[in-house]
C-alpha cells in the first residue's frame, strides 16, 4: 500500500514478487464466498497502474490483482490495515483505500491528514457530542466540480496536460472542499481526488545531513554539484522535480522555487504530502 510523498508518480513505482497474477474482468463483481448484505461499491484504479493488489487480513498480498476500473461490492466498515484503511470484497481480501476511485458510485478525496469536518462557519461539526473527524487515509463523497484551474492556482490535479481544479470555499481565510450539506474539509488535508495525485505549485521541505555532513550540496539540472551549499535542518521551496542519469546512478532532484539548481531527495529530511510538478 502506498505512502502519501511528493515524490513524482513516474518515480514511485513499486516492484511485486507476487507469484502468480490473476486478473478480475472489470465489471460489478459480488464478493466470494460473502454471506452479509452488502454495504455498498467501490470502484479501483483511475491512476497509473494498471492492475490494483488485493490484501488479506494480516496486511499480505495476495496473488491475486484485480483490473483498473473494476467495480465491487464491499462489506463492513473499512478496516484499518498497514496503517491504511481497506475495504472487504470478499472472505480476507481487502482494497486499500488508496486504490478507490468512486465511493457507491460517487468521486472520492483521500485524506491525508487526520481532519475534522467545518460547517460553513468554520465551526467544527459534532456528531452525539463529539467532534466529526476523518481519519488518515479514510475516503470521503464530495460535492462540487472540477474545472480549467486558474494560473495561480496552489493545488491542482493534472489532466491531459492541463491544470485542473475542483471547487472550494473559502472560509476564515482557510480553502476547504465540501463533503456534503454544510460539512467541509480543510483541502490541505487532501492529497487525492478521485485516486488522481494532487499538484502543488511548491512545497516547503526541510533538509537532512549529506552523508552525515551538516552542509547539503546543491546540483544544477544535469546532476553536477555547484558552489552553492545549504545546511541540514534549513527548510526550502521546491516546485519541480525531475529524474536524470549521472554516472551509474539515478538521482531524483527537487528543483528550488525561482531558481536553476537542484537538491537530492536523499538530502530532503521531511517529505511533503503533495507532489510538484515533472519537469521534462
């Protein structure tokens, strides 16, 4: 299952060993060997992968995958699993919630950060007394559009090219995306809308030591070194990242907001929750 970084999708790929691939045909597909009603559909994939693990109980994969775009019946509550909430679609095979594109048949936003639900005041919603919170990784409906982002925009999705946003409102000087009537969510608790990564066009990150060293080498776009040094522990902007060869080794750069040059994502002590920007 994966960890919400801001590291490129393209570089985050991740390898399986599982010993045999058994594909599920994309269409509704009832639960094996299910004797409850069940609670609803999810539906997988709309990201980059072309097939989605199934998990058991003990948080192992399965050697079985099922197809981006299927549709299932799921059972229960979601289930907390490797520190990621799933959903049960048959006897011991569970979804990550980070495989979920549609929530019973509606778009869905990924939490990223613990985050309780504001009404249209900017007052936190309580259910039997206690405050409404969503927890990491929990999947939520939401209500709005998704259009044509503005120039400026901080935090959008990437569409055939082009800068999209989904609606928001802005209250108390936060921006928040609604997930119902009068129930909203800070968006900077949201990495994913619709299993689709969320841009920045920067994000803050803090430095760790280079090889046990407090000074941080800064690298210009082919991956040499350059005069410039940071020091560990300084924080810094990036909106950019970009994968080159240098030598035999493959280096992941962070390119620094209004500048030319570069740091290692091995030197980045704190990742951020959303990606920046591929640069070609």
């Amino acid at each position: 299952m994966k960890l919400i970084k801001s590291i490129s999708l393209a570089a985050a790929a991740l390898s399986l060993t599982a010993p045999a691939i058994v594909l599920v045909n994309p269409s509704i597909t009832t639960a094996q060997a299910a004797t409850k009603k069940s609670t609803g559909t999810i539906t997988v994939g709309n990201n980059n992968r072309s097939v989605i693990g199934v998990y058991n109980a003990a948080g192992k994969q399965k050697n079985q995958k099922i197809k981006n775009g299927t549709t299932f019946k799921y059972y229960g509550a979601p289930k907390l699993i490797n520190n990621e909430y799933t959903y049960k679609i048959a006897k011991d095979k569970y979804v990550p919630t980070s495989a979920i594109s549609t929530l019973n048949g509606k778009s869905v936003l990924y939490i990223a950060n613990n985050s309780y639900v504001y009404d249209k005041n900017g007052k936190r919603v309580t259910k039997n007394s206690k405050r409404v919170l969503l927890r990491r990784s929990r999947i939520v409906n939401y209500t709005g559009s998704i259009k044509t982002a503005a120039s400026d925009a901080y935090r959008f999705l990437v569409n055939d090219g082009k800068k999209m946003a989904l609606s928001t409102k802005t209250i108390k000087g936060h921006q928040y995306y609604s997930i119902g009537k009068n129930a909203y969510i800070r968006v900077s608790n949201v990495s994913y809308v619709n299993n689709e990564p969320l841009y920045a066009a920067y994000q803050t990150v803090t430095l760790g030591k280079h090889s046990n060293e407090s000074k941080v080498p800064v690298y210009d776009a082919e991956g040499k070194t350059v005069s410039q040094e940071l020091t560990a522990g300084s924080k810094v902007s990036v909106d950019r990242t970009k994968t080159i060869k240098n030598g035999d080794q493959t280096l992941i750069l962070y390119g620094i907001k209004g500048q030319k040059s570069y740091i290692d994502m091995n030197d980045i002590a704190t990742m951020p929750n959303l990606a920046v920007t591929t640069e070609e």
